[in-house]
C-alpha cells in the first residue's frame, strides 16, 4: 500500500521542480520591465528638467496606453503636458496619480495649476485650499498664499 503522506510529498515535489524554472523566467521578465520603466522615467524626467518640456511630452505620450496608472509616470506627463500647454492632458494625468496617491502634494499643486490654466478657478482654489493642509516646503506654502 502507497502512504498517502509519501504521495503528496512527490507531488508537491514535482510541482515545485517543474514549477521553479517558471518562476525564474517570470522574475527575470519582471526585472527587467522595472529596470526599463526606469530608464524611460528617468530619461521623461531629464528632458523636463533641462527645460525640453515638449520633447519630455512627445516622448511621454507615445507609451500612455502601457503606462497611465502609473505614479511617476502620470506625474511626469501631467508635468510635461502642463509646461507645453496641454493642460487637459495634464488634469487627467495628475487625476490619476491623486487616485492612487490622494496626499501627493506635487500632483495637487500641479493639478491646481492645470486648472488654473484652463480658467477652472474653483477649482483650481479648492485643490491649492487642498494643497495648504499637506507637507509642503515652506517657500511652496507661501507662494499658495
């Protein structure tokens, strides 16, 4: 008679031999997703730093479908988009970072300004109003003022 312990114990063991190379595969895919989200981020972010917002938005824009939803993603296109004067881009971009991130306080400023910007006074007062109850640096403070 086969032990039923026995049994179990060799297929657990088989699943986790033929299992593990599958594993190994999908951690490398993975890894190396991440390693070029931020290659691509970082590049997003060195345009708008050097002052290439425009650049920074083509280059943004052109991977949306794969990317929106994705914080720092979203918040460099929202950036990019509002530096190149296209601020309903940016209001939906800086939307979606504050939809998984409510106490971004960079994504509610800017977000504020992309109202702003499109004569959406209300409420680009309420999200500065927002904005003032959060951590931001002194000089940001007063400038909300």
């Amino acid at each position: 008679m086969i032990n039923s312990s026995n049994t179990c114990n060799l297929l657990i063991s088989n699943a986790i031999r033929i299992l593990r190379p599958i594993f190994l595969f999908l951690s490398l895919i993975l890894l190396s997703v991440n390693l070029y989200a931020d290659e691509f981020t970082d590049e997003g972010k060195r345009l708008i730093d050097n002052n290439q917002s425009s650049q920074a938005y083509d280059y943004l824009i052109a991977e949306i479908e794969e990317r929106a939803g994705t914080p720092e993603y979203d918040l460099l296109l929202g950036i990019a988009a509002l530096e190149s004067n296209h601020p309903t881009q940016a209001v939906f971009a800086f939307e979606r970072v504050l939809a998984i991130d409510p106490d971004n306080s960079r994504a509610r400023l800017e977000l504020a300004r992309a109202y702003f910007e499109l004569n959406e006074n209300e409420a680009a007062k309420e999200e500065f109003n927002y904005a003032k109850t959060l951590e931001v640096p002194e000089e940001v403070s007063a400038t909300i003022e």
